[in-house]
C-alpha cells in the first residue's frame, strides 16, 4: 500500500483551535487514487474515515478512533478562457486564501471578498463559504466528487448542490460524497461587491475611490484580521453560530423590545438576525472559563486560550445555546462539525 499511514497521529495542528486529541490512524491524500485506497482501507479494517481539509470548521470532543484522512491534493487549472469568462478548477488540498490571491494575480475577479477565509478549496462547497455579500454559490461552475457508497466519480452541477445559507448538498448527506476537485467561474472585467459591511469605507478610509479586485480582497483581509483572531495564535474556527431565520413576527416583536436589534428582511418573508448581536446582548462577549471562551472582540468567535478541551468547548455553545433561546426565543446553530 501506497498511503503512508500513521499510528495513535496527533490532530492538534489539523484543527484551527488546536485541541489536542489523538487519531487510531492518519494519512494525506495527495491525489485519487490514495483516497481511493484509503476509502478500501477504511472498508477492509471496518474503521471509520474522518476526512477534513484544513481542520477550521471542526471540533474535536475526543480522540478519533478512526482513520483521519487529510487532503492535500495541489493543482490548479484554467479550463476554459474567453478573455472575459475564466473556467478554474482546484484541486481539494489547495489552501483557500492563496488560492484567491493566485486567481488575483492571474487577472481574475470573483472570489476578492471571501479573502482570508480559513480552510481549503474542497471545504469550500461544503458550507457554501460566503462573506461580504458573496456566496460560493455565486461564482460555482461544477465540482468533482467520489461517491464513498459506490466508489464512482461524479461532477454537480450549481442546481444538484442545494446551495444555501452555509448549507449544500454535502452537508445534508455526511460522510456520503469526498469533495476532490472545485471549478469556478470568474471574470478579467471586474464587477465587484462593496456595498455589504464596511467594505467601500475601507477602501475610502485608504484613499481608494476606483478599487480593483485586489484592492477589495486587501481590505477584507484587513477588516477580517482586526475582527477575528488569527488561529495560529488563538485557537478558533471563526463564527461558530450561524445567522438564525426567524419568522417577521417574532423579528417584529423582538425589534420592540430591542430597537437596536440587527435584522435583514430575506426574499422569503424571513428575518436574518445576526447572532452576535443576540450573543453580545446577552453578555457572553469576553466570557472565560478555564481554557474556554467567547472572543472579547467578536461575540461570534469561541477561543481556546490554550488547553481547553472539545467537551468544554462545545459545553460553552451548549449554554449560550440555551440562553439566547431562553432570552429571546431563538435557536442558534453551530457551524462547526463537530465530532
């Protein structure tokens, strides 16, 4: 056998908030055919197959007893070029953010506001990643997935994803599809996206009144790191709670108790509340326990300050769970898989 497997592996540095925990097994994928061979070990050992890209949209309660497999395919490919319409295709293991910043520097606009967004490309779908008024869903041209229930290969279409808020079709069916390579659409004539957050004040602020893609992604990435801490220095996995929908009745009447709620009015007739504000009103921004904790600058970002374990992690989501539905009727969701 070709896969080089690990015994008894630590995960630490293969999950963004640095938990450490222990794996029976690890491997990297770097290609097809050693997914395809892990897929048969898995199978063979009667072992379960973890498989994660950069470990930032995890939560570890434990150790692992399975075979983890990391991809670390690389590759990028321009597939189709008109001079206006550009084709990519990137392979799983290609590291998100530089991923963006290659497509930048070869001319290409499109993926500039989900700038500095942890994780890997084949990650990406999973959540339907989305930032600043852009969605993968928006610049989607087709995806590459083995079929873990018949070996078979498959390419999606936008429709066949399901996209929607940080949710796919991969999502709803877990552990089912392996995510082997992503194409995108992007454009060489710029149309960008500045209107969503404090983006178009930034470039202000730098003096920048006709911005380039570049100078978009550089300005998300500015905002991001004074927002969010960095994963190499505070364990974290970015937003933990997604945005809940509410009906407009109990975002009206929530908005009458709480005039500085922050809602969006969604095409369905729901509201979008955001969940650090729900977070923040409830007093949980800056909280510590132990290792554990909610960021003191984003009420959105639980930390691990340095030992804290998954359990006590996901114990603090748990309570502030059921404090914001306590205090104000509404469920929040994790966006970690948690494991």
């Amino acid at each position: 056998m070709s896969l080089q497997l690990q015994v008894d592996a630590s995960l630490k540095s293969f999950n963004s908030f640095g938990v450490e925990v222990r794996a029976s097994l690890f491997a990297e994928a770097h290609n097809d055919f050693d997914v395809r061979e892990a897929l048969q070990y898995s199978v063979d050992q009667q072992l379960p197959l973890l498989v994660i890209g950069g470990g930032s949209n995890l939560l570890l309660t434990g150790d692992v007893h399975a075979l983890v497999l990391r991809m670390a395919s690389r590759g990028i490919r321009v597939l189709e070029d008109d001079g206006e319409r550009v084709v990519v295709e990137a392979e799983a293991g290609e590291v998100w953010h530089a991923f963006v910043l290659w497509t930048l520097a070869q001319g290409m606009s499109g993926l500039e506001n989900l700038s500095l967004i942890p994780g890997t490309v084949g990650a990406a779908p999973m959540q339907n990643i989305g930032a600043y008024g852009v969605e993968i869903k928006d610049v989607f041209a087709g995806l590459t997935a083995l079929d873990r229930q018949t070996g078979e290969l498959r390419d999606f279409t936008l429709a066949e994803c399901t996209f929607g808020y940080r949710d796919s079709v991969f999502k709803q069916q877990p552990g089912r599809w392996l995510i082997l390579r992503v194409r995108f659409a992007l454009s060489r004539m710029a149309r960008l996206h500045l209107e969503y957050g404090p983006v178009r004040q930034r470039l202000t602020e730098q003096g920048i009144e006709q911005p380039t893609a570049s100078d978009v992604s550089r300005a998300i990435s500015s905002i991001r790191s004074e927002k969010l801490p960095d994963p190499a220095v505070l364990g974290n996995a970015g937003s933990f709670f997604k945005n809940p929908l509410v009906s407009a009745v109990l975002a009206d009447e929530l908005k009458r108790m709480y005039p500085e709620l922050i809602g969006y009015p969604q095409a369905d007739g729901q509201v979008k509340l955001a969940a650090g504000w729900l977070i923040e009103a409830a007093g949980w921004k800056g909280y510590r326990e132990l290792d554990a904790g909610v960021h003191r600058l984003q009420s959105l970002v639980l930390v691990n300050y340095g030992s804290a374990t998954g359990m006590q992690l996901l114990a603090l989501a748990q309570r502030i769970q059921a404090d914001i539905e306590q205090r104000f009727a509404v469920q929040l969701e994790m966006e970690p898989n948690v494991y």
